[in-house]
C-alpha cells in the first residue's frame, strides 16, 4: 500500500497544478482547488460514435433536434421575462406599499414631532424587507449573493462553479433581490436578471429537475456541457435584454464578457432569445400599466426616456463636436472614480473573505442588516439637514412647467414634499428618497434648477460609500442601476457647472448626465461595446452613440491604469481560474514543459476494479491518463514467472499496446485497399483509417516482456511520476486516451467489467445515453454502493475513453498553447513527445496569468543564477 499512501501526498486535486499539496511550495492561492473545468471537448469514444450512427440513420433527427433546439431558445427568453415581470411587479407594490405608509406619517406634519415615527417606520420596513433578502441567501443559497455576473462569465469562460445553474439559486436569487431592492439598499434588479437568464438556460433543455427526477422528460437532445453552454449565454442574453430592453446589446455582453466559443448559428440562436425576452416583457408591461394589451410602450425594466429640448430652449442642443473634450474629461473622471470604487472594494471583499466567512453564519446577516439601518438613516436624515425646497411652478390646469420631466417619468408625483411646505419638493429627497430608476429619470430630463451643486455633490459622495459598502455584501445586489444613478449625478453636477457658472445655457443637462452615468459605469466594470449600445437601446438616440463610446473607452483605458474591472476583481479573490482573452504578456519566452504538471495519475487499458476504486477514492483528479508502458529491462527475466493470475491482465493490455500500433505501412496498405475497391479518384494526400487491426500473435509468456504487467501488487493504480528529468530509471508510458472520474464511476455503478477468467469479450456494454444517464448531476465514488462487486474484477476502459483528445508539444509556445485551451473550451492538454509518450498534463489552472507569472520568474531566476 506504499504507493497508494503517495497518492494522496503527490497527486494534485481538481485539476490544480503540481506545487499544490507539496508543504514547501503552497502558496496563499490554495483556494483555486474548489474549481475545476466543465467538458466543452465532445468525447469521442466508441459509445459516441454508435450514437451517432444510430442517430444518422434515423429520418429527420437532424431536423427534430434543431427544432427543439429552437423551442428551447424561445421557452428560455419567454420564461426569462416572466422572471422579470414577477421581479418588476411585487418590487413595485413593495415599494408603493412602503413609501405610502411614510408619507403618510408626514403628510399632515406642521412641526418635526413626525420625524420620529416615519423615521422608524422607514427603518423597520427596510430592515424587514432586507431580513427576508438576507436570509434568503446565509441560510438558503450563498451563491445567491452579489449580481451572479462574475459566475455566469466564469461558467460560460469554462469554470464549473457548485450551484451556479440550480433552480434552488434562482428562487433564491428572484426573491431575494426583490426584497433588497425593496428595502432601499442601493442595490439593481437589473444585473440579477441576467444570472436569473443564464439558469433558465440551464434548466429549460434539461427538460427535468434534479430534485424531481420523477417528473423528468425523456428528451435527450441536449446532455452535455457543451450544448448547456450555448443555452446559458442565450440565456444571459435575455436577462440583459429583459433588464434593459437591449436585444442587440444582449447578445454582444454574451460575447464580450461570456463565452469562449461562438458562432453564427449561436449568434441568430441569442439575438431570437434576446427578441422573444424583450418583446414579452414589452407585452406584458404595457398592458398591465397602460390598460391596452397588444401595444408595445415599455422595452425594459429600466428605460431613461426621450433626450430632446424641451421648446423654451431654442438654442438648445444634445451635443456638438466642441462637447466631446468635456466628454472626454467627464471619461478621465469616471475612470478614476471607478478605479477608486473598485479598489475600495476590493479591500471590503477581501475583508469579508478572510474574516467575516470564518464567524457564524449570523454575522453576515447582521451586516446585511448594518447596511439597511444606515442606508435607511441617510436617506432620511441627509434630506433634512442638506436638501433644499424648491417651489413646484405650475402652469396650464395644473401641469408643470417640467413637463419633459412629466413624460419621461410618467407622472410628476415622483416630487417629494418631504416637510416641505405644500407646492414645494425637497431636492435631496428627490433623488435619495425614490426608486432609483426614477431619480435616474429625474437627473436626465430635469431642468435647470431643479437640484443644486451642493446637493448633487454630497448626494453623490454619500451613493458613491454606500453602494461601495452594499455590493459583496449577503443580499442579491446588482450594480448596473446604482453605478448609473451615481454617474448620473457627477455627470448632472458638470452640468450644472457649466450652465450656472461658466455660462453655457446652450447645452442639454440630459446629456451630461447620461455621459456620466457611462463614464462611471464604465469605470467601475470596464466594458466598452456591449454597454456601448445597451445604453444606445436605452436612450433610443442613436446620435448619442459618438460620445458615449468615447466615454466609455476613456473611462477604461484610465482604469486599466490602476486595476481591472469589479467583475474580474471579485473572480480573482476567489481564485477562479478565469482565462483571459489572450495569453499574458509573460507567456511569450515560456513553453508547454514550463507549466505542465508533471504528477501523472494514470489507469492501463485493462485495470482491477480494486485499483479503479482506490484510484478515484485517494485522487481528486477529474481525469485520468489512459496508457501502456514497456518493460524495465529489469523486469523481464522476472516477468517470464508471473503466475496465470496476472498473466491475463499482463496479455490483454499487450495485446492493446500493439493493436492500437499504426504504422505508415499499414496506413499505405489501407489507401491500396481503398484505392482499388472504390471507383471514384483517389486523391495522393494519406486518409488514416478510423480503426486499424493489427493481427499479432501473443502468447501470455512473451506479452510480459513487452508492458508493465497489473499484477496483484498495489502498482497497478498507477505509476505516479514526480519528476522526468532526473537521473532515475522511468518507464515511457505511451498515451492512448483520458478518461473521466464521471464515466469511471458510472462504469462502477453500471458493474461494468469481465471475471479475469473469461476475457474482455464478456464485459457489459453500456449505450451513449446509459453512460449519461446521470448528466449533470454525476454520482461520487464514496456515494456508490460496491458491496456487491467483485473487486478482483477486470474493467476494460478502452471503448470509454477519449482516444483522440488534443496534445501539444513540449516544445510548443505557451501563447499558442493558451489559444488552442481557451477556443476549444479543453479540460485537459497532454504534453507528447514525438514518440507519442506523455509527460505531463496542462489543465486551466496552469494558464492562469498568476501561474504564467510565476513560472516566468521562477525561469529567470534559474537563468540568473546559471
């Protein structure tokens, strides 16, 4: 059992590279092992193939399979809206509900003795609305917490994160952010609607519930984590253009922030997905708040209204070609602000990471609840010390003479009197007071006047700490509508400045507003084209397409100065292993032997159960090196005395050794065949064969001299190889496939394998669909009843393996290697010599740029000391 022992000191768990468990090498990223890769390559072994010429043969498969495929798309962006207008609704009778009893309170107060009992009747709303949100995700599911956009871009980048597309974190997350948006924290609905997307995406081609399996469909079109991919950033998608009323801005945030893999069947897929999600949500909005069904007037869950001169400006413009200098100055200033945001934070999460995930679970509903309280306070007591009253002027039966500000709102009650007297408003009361989406109106299409410098400024200060506290913390918080509302008011402040001080009564305040609105958006997340014209969408003004996407890429580039965007600092804090868009700027003097792991778990062709079992319960590997080793020269004159017992394993995995051996002579031989049995001409390039038999005569006492027999000893679990440059006698060990933890252990729990006496043409077959059965929710070793197997029991694990997976080169650049892993969506890369033996194993957490650096310095240090 030596060997077995070394198994759990040398092999590395779930993926992680080779320095991982080794005492002297951890590292402070030990984090990273609770991640691993999700199957984007299609395994190409024998049950697969069958399955497809099964399904070739039948008529119209191809056609019923796209067909469903399209029925998928348009059930997720219908039920996506549906989520949405549920979220929408009960948010606004919440709201309304909350708001009426306060203002109630105040409505007939002549002196401050309401002040008490609105103000805890405020905080008592806000702190029970923020309980229920709270709890919903401590107790319910954490992975609730936050936007859920950091794990849906990890997931469709290749990173398989626990939970992430149960419909146990959708309930979670629906109702939970209704209620933290309903308590006042200064948190979105909007960017909850995009995890919400992505698992119904999830769910809907699954057609069952893993916890009611009872009720599944027997449709299996799409059991694979690949086409579970494309359906999640379809789904993702219409969450963006639920939330925003953005179809085409959907579909270009699952490009740019998603998916490692795209093209132009998945494209039309999403752009119908965003349509279907869009124009439902439209249908139902419309009619259920303006009484006309069959009209379409509400494109989204926040809309900014029409940009456009109200007529006693006529010298009024949106922009001219002078703004876009101070365009581009309110973009340096978003970008710094973001930046700052950003690494405020940061140090917040970290915080939280290390000290308040190591308390009982109840210290985390207590911030929740910190966080309410105070933001409760503000937001009540800022009005009254700070806000200003400023006199409604009424003209014409009783419309105001912001009457832009009317349309675009939707009715001019959005003033609060907050003890102001009757006929005026309190400007901070305004804009802290209401939902956000509606100050967001109020900022873009106000007039001059209406909130001061003093206001906007401390406003923003004051929004600007909050939200910074609010997101990260155990409630679901979207960031899209407070990093808006926040930019809003900086862009209304420049506004104001510009028309009160320097003079400039030409210019459309809305506009400023909306600049910085993307510029502090963009500071903070750093996307450029997809937010582009999700914004476009929003303002219906293509005109004002220039200068917010010169905004947006000032507002980057000056933040990428300093930091990345909030998402990608929250993925790192995890320790996700998140592949970038390119390779780093390091990688380039690397190669594939710099970063690959060489600890290699590895199973022969033809294994004992015991060893399968021992294998899977004292490894966290999620894949397993399938191989064939010729004997040390040392071995075969003891070899010749092996008894009958380990003859048979000995001679069957000889016999694969050779048979699985093509040479060019036999490709030659194969095109001859082909060449003289088929009429049509034969082209000179050489077509290898699918499969090649060999016929080579092996008797059991010679077939041990040629492999590494699996005997009775422990060693046949695997050859555990820690380092291939030193001066030790190693065994080249020929790769002939990967096979999965997941396949083996449903081999286990199907008693796939054959009696050593009767040979592997007495092994059970499993189909394609018998192998997946289990999909997505694969059994674990330690949950599978082996009591009644026969552990002396041989499996063949030839017909499951992956016999073709991608390889590369020792010698192979790092930047070429890092392309092929992310564009293929791989979980694992082995490394071949040109003799098609394998030495190591690169899987995502080798690619890492935190890895890519440390190996570079770790190459220059041994150069410099050379």
């Amino acid at each position: 059992m030596e060997l077995l022992n070394r198994a759990n000191i040398c092999c590395r768990t779930a993926d992680d590279d080779d320095d991982l468990l080794i005492p002297e090498l951890i590292s402070h990223d030990t984090g990273r092992k609770d991640y691993e890769s999700l199957d984007y390559d299609t395994c190409y072994n024998k049950p697969y193939r069958q399955h497809i010429k099964a399904q070739s043969e039948k008529t119209w498969f191809e056609s019923k399979r796209e067909l469903m495929s399209w029925l998928c798309i348009f059930m997720i962006g219908f039920l996506t809206a549906l989520v949405a207008l549920f979220i929408d609704s009960i948010i606004r009778i919440l709201t309304d509900s909350k708001l009426n009893t306060v203002n109630g309170l105040m409505k007939d107060c002549t002196d401050n003795s309401c002040i008490g009992k609105s103000l805890f009747s405020l905080v008592g709303f806000n702190t029970m609305f923020v309980l229920i949100a709270t709890l919903l995700v401590v107790y319910g599911e954490p992975l609730a917490a936050g936007s859920g956009i950091p794990e849906i871009k990890c997931y469709l980048n290749g990173v398989k994160v626990r939970n992430v597309t149960r419909i146990k974190t959708l309930v979670c997350k629906a109702v939970g952010v209704l209620f933290s948006v309903s308590g006042g924290l200064l948190v979105g609905k909007e960017g909850p609607m995009i995890h919400s997307g992505g698992v119904i995406g999830a769910g809907v081609p699954l057609f069952q519930l893993n916890s009611l399996t009872r009720l599944a469909i027997p449709i299996t079109y799409f059991r694979s984590d690949r086409d579970k991919r494309d359906f999640v950033s379809a789904g993702a998608a219409a969450g963006v253009a639920a939330a925003f009323g953005a179809p085409i801005g959907g579909v270009l945030f699952s490009l740019e922030e998603g998916c490692s893999f795209w093209n132009q069947v998945l494209t039309w897929k999403t752009l119908f997905c965003t349509m279907t999600s869009t124009f439902t949500l439209n249908f139902f909005l419309s009619g259920i708040r303006t009484g006309q069904w069959g009209y379409f007037y509400q494109s989204g869950l926040l809309t900014f209204g029409v940009f456009e001169c109200s007529p006693d400006q006529p010298d009024c413009h949106l922009w001219t070609a002078y703004d876009l200098f101070i365009f581009i100055a309110i973009g340096v200033g978003g970008g710094i602000f973001g930046f700052i945001f950003n690494i405020l934070n940061s140090k917040l999460t970290q915080w939280r990471l290390t000290h308040l995930s190591r308390m009982p679970k109840y210290y985390k509903v207590l911030e929740a609840l910190a966080v309410a309280i105070v933001t409760s306070l503000i937001a009540y007591l800022i009005p009254l010390w700070v806000g200003t009253c400023s006199k409604i002027k009424v003209q014409d039966g009783g419309l105001t003479n912001l009457s832009t500000v009317a349309l675009n709102a939707g009715n001019d009650d959005k003033y609060q009197r907050f003890l102001c007297p009757d006929g005026q408003y309190n400007d901070m009361a305004t804009l802290f007071y209401n939902p956000q989406e509606d100050a967001i109106k109020m900022l873009f299409h106000g007039h001059a006047g209406e909130f001061s410098l003093l206001t906007l400024g401390i406003f923003f200060i004051f929004f600007f700490l909050l939200s910074c506290w609010t997101y990260g913390s155990s409630v679901p918080s979207g960031l899209f509508v407070p990093c808006i509302l926040c930019g809003a008011a900086y862009g209304r402040f420049v506004a104001n400045f510009l028309y009160s001080v320097c003079g400039m009564t030409d210019i459309y305040l809305g506009t400023f507003s909306l600049i910085g609105a993307a510029a502090f958006l963009g500071g903070v997340v750093r996307m450029t084209i997809s937010l582009t014209v999700i914004l476009i969408e929003c303002t219906n003004e293509i005109s004002l397409s220039l200068p917010i996407m010169v905004t947006l890429m000032v507002a980057k580039w000056v933040g990428d100065m300093v930091n990345e965007g909030l998402y990608d600092i929250h993925i790192h804090l995890k320790h996700v292993p998140l592949l970038e868009w390119e390779a780093p700027s390091e990688g380039v003097n690397l190669t594939a032997s710099d970063v690959m792991s060489l600890r290699i778990c590895y199973l022969l062709p033809h294994t004992r159960l015991r060893s399968v079992i021992d294998l899977l319960r004292t490894t966290a590997h999620h894949a397993f090196p399938v191989v064939t080793m010729a004997a040390p020269a040392t071995m075969e004159s003891s070899s010749k005395q092996l008894n009958s017992h380990g003859d048979a394993i000995g001679s069957a995995n000889a016999r694969y050794r050779c048979k699985s051996y093509v040479s060019r002579a036999e490709v030659l031989a194969t095109q001859r065949t082909r060449s003289s049995t088929t009429t049509s001409a034969v082209g000179d390039s050489l077509l290898l064969p699918t499969s090649v038999t060999t016929h080579v005569n092996i008797n059991n006492d010679d077939a041990t001299s040629d492999v590494i027999l699996d005997d009775d000893d422990d060693d046949e679990t695997g050859y555990y190889q820690t380092n291939l440059h030193r001066g030790r006698d190693r065994s080249a060990m020929t790769l002939h496939g990967i096979i999965l933890r997941s396949q083996l252990t449903s081999l286990l729990d199907k008693r796939v394998s054959y009696p050593q006496h009767n040979g592997p043409e007495s092994q059970t077959s499993l189909s394609y669909e018998q192998l997946n059965a289990d999909y997505p929710k694969w059994k674990d070793i330690f949950d599978l009843d082996l009591t009644e197997h026969e552990t002396n029991d041989i499996i063949d694990i030839t017909p499951y393996m992956h016999p073709c997976p991608y390889m590369v080169a020792p010698d192979a650049p790092l930047v070429q290697v890092f392309n092929l892993f992310r564009t293929m969506g791989l979980r694992h890369l082995p490394v071949m010599n040109s003799r098609g033996e394998i030495l190591g194993i690169i899987t995502r957490h080798d690619l890492t740029h935190h890895r890519i650096e440390e190996m570079n310095n770790k190459k220059k240090s041994r150069r410099s000391s050379n």
